[in-house]
C-alpha cells in the first residue's frame, strides 16, 4: 500500500524537477536573445522567432509556460530591456526597480 504512495511522490518529484529543467532552458534561451541583441541588434526578432516554433513552443510547455502570442510579447520586452535573468532575478535589481518607482 505504501509503495504506491512512494511510486507517486517520486514521479510527481521527478516532473517537478525536469519542469525546472526546461525553465533553466527558457532563461538561456532570453539570455541568449540579450546577448545577440547587445551584439548583432536581432536578439528581440531571434526570441519571438524560438518562441514561434515548434522546439520553443514544446519547451515552454515542459516549463509550464502556456506558448501564447503574450507570452512571446512578454519575451520579447524582456530582451529588449537588456537585463540578463540572473540580475533580473536577484534581490537587489527588484529593490533598485523598486525605489525607482517610488522616485517617480
């Protein structure tokens, strides 16, 4: 009886984590986009060109991302902002955006 209790927190474990593993794609892939942007200028056409296909839109869905026409906007500003997601993310960069709104 227990075992199958076992079976199932594993496999619910195991599609938690490979989730994480196409979310860690999807930041690459605008890191990617930021980098291109910054040295050839076509990282925000480059993201909406991934996120249109058939590979982008399978993994934003494994990273339980729904592969809309928003969705792809969004993207496409996050590139065009220039903030890599590892500063994005962090604590700091949301305190700095946080006080810059509170100056404005």
């Amino acid at each position: 009886m227990f075992d199958y209790v076992d079976d199932t927190a594993y496999t619910n474990d195991q599609g938690k984590r490979s989730q994480k593993l196409f979310a860690a794609v999807v930041l690459a892939a605008l890191d990617d986009a930021i980098a291109d942007d910054k040295k050839y200028g076509n990282g925000v056409e480059s993201i909406a060109r991934w996120a249109r296909s058939r590979d982008g839109r399978e993994v934003l869905m494994c990273a339980g991302i729904e592969p809309t026409e928003r969705c792809v906007n969004g993207m496409m500003q996050f590139v065009e902002k220039g903030v890599r997601t590892s500063v994005a993310l962090s604590r700091e960069e949301s305190d700095r955006q946080a006080a810059a709104k509170e100056a404005a």
